[in-house]
C-alpha cells in the first residue's frame, strides 16, 4: 500500500457506537491496510435512533471521529444509514460537520421513506459529499428497469458517487461504460 498510497483515496467504516469501540476499530483498519491514516472513516449503518443518541453521548463513537480527524488518521468523517431517512436527518441535526454521507438512492425511493426527497436537499445545502447506494433496490427494479437506466437516475440528482453494489464480477464493465457515459454526459450539461 505505501507505494500506491498518494495515489488511492481509501475509506472505512465503524459499526462501533462508544469512543473506545470504534477507536479500536479504526486502529486495526489502519493496521490491515497498513497506512498512518484513512481518508474517510464513516458511521456505519446508522438504523434507529437509539443509535444516534449512543453516537452523541459522552463517551461516544463521534468523540473518536473527531479525535480521529484533528489527530490526521483521516481526513473526512461521514455516515451510512441504509433503512430509515428519518434516522439520517436524526444525525444530520446532531451535527453539522460531516464531510459525507451515503444513502440509498434508486428509481423506487421516492415512493416510500425517501431519501431522496428528504435527507438530498439537506445534504446538497450543506455542501456535503453525497455517495449513493443500493442503486438497483437490491436488484428488485432489474426485473422493471434496465441497468443503465437506474444507473442513470441515480446520477441525475447532485450526488458524487454511488457504490454499485455487485455480488458478481459478471457485468461489471457493462456499468462503468454506463458510468463514465453518465460523467460524460453531466461534465456536457455543466458545461
């Protein structure tokens, strides 16, 4: 990794809610992928809201990001949340220092607890890095929808990634020719 390091932007994630869980968390990351620091480290998996009030409590996980961050063992702090937008825009109002945050955005998420209607605008107005997820609604909008078009719904609202998701290597260029068209096509429109 040291060879390679200026040249890879390298994230983690904590399931950890205490200080000092996620602290060791964060240390054997560092350690397996042998490097001082990450450039994203992330809450992940953020579900209820007990959760939250666990993260924010004395003692809690966001008192290792912080600490992480000022002592340079990663460069941006975020959060992952893959069920409820109620419980993202819970730790939205708990803090507003983020760098990033990831949430599912697909085709079918404005019918039901959206993401995208409640926690994007909150995100884009914050300046934070959005990533999305879960674009194919864990393939369940495959049996509707082809793959380059709810790719490419999911790259139409302001976001700046989204993680693919796939459980096999088949197919795999299929969606980075459908990504790098997306980029292309956005880099046009801004232009």
């Amino acid at each position: 990794m040291a060879s390679a390091r200026s040249k890879v932007f390298l994230t983690t994630k904590s399931t950890k809610r205490t200080r000092q869980e996620a602290e060791a968390e964060l240390h054997l990351s560092l350690k397996r992928l042998k490097t001082d620091y990450v450039d994203l480290w992330q809450i992940h998996g953020v579900s209820e809201r007990e959760e939250v009030d666990q993260i924010f409590a004395p003692a809690g996980a966001m008192e290792a990001f912080e600490a992480a961050k000022k002592a340079g063992k990663c460069r941006f702090i975020g959060f992952t949340g893959h069920r409820d937008p109620h419980v993202h825009l819970a730790m939205l109002r708990a803090y507003d220092r983020y760098d990033t945050i990831l949430m599912p955005l697909h085709a079918a998420d404005p019918a039901y607890l959206s993401f995208e209607k409640l926690v994007l605008p909150v995100a884009v107005e914050r300046g934070m890095g959005i990533q999305g997820m879960k674009n194919f609604a864990n393939a369940r909008l495959l049996a509707a929808m082809s793959a380059r078009d709810c790719l490419s719904y999911v790259l139409s609202p302001p976001i700046h990634c989204t993680a693919i998701g796939k459980r096999r290597v088949f197919g795999i260029h299929e969606y980075v020719i459908i990504q790098l068209s997306a980029a292309k096509t956005a880099h046009a429109t801004s232009l």
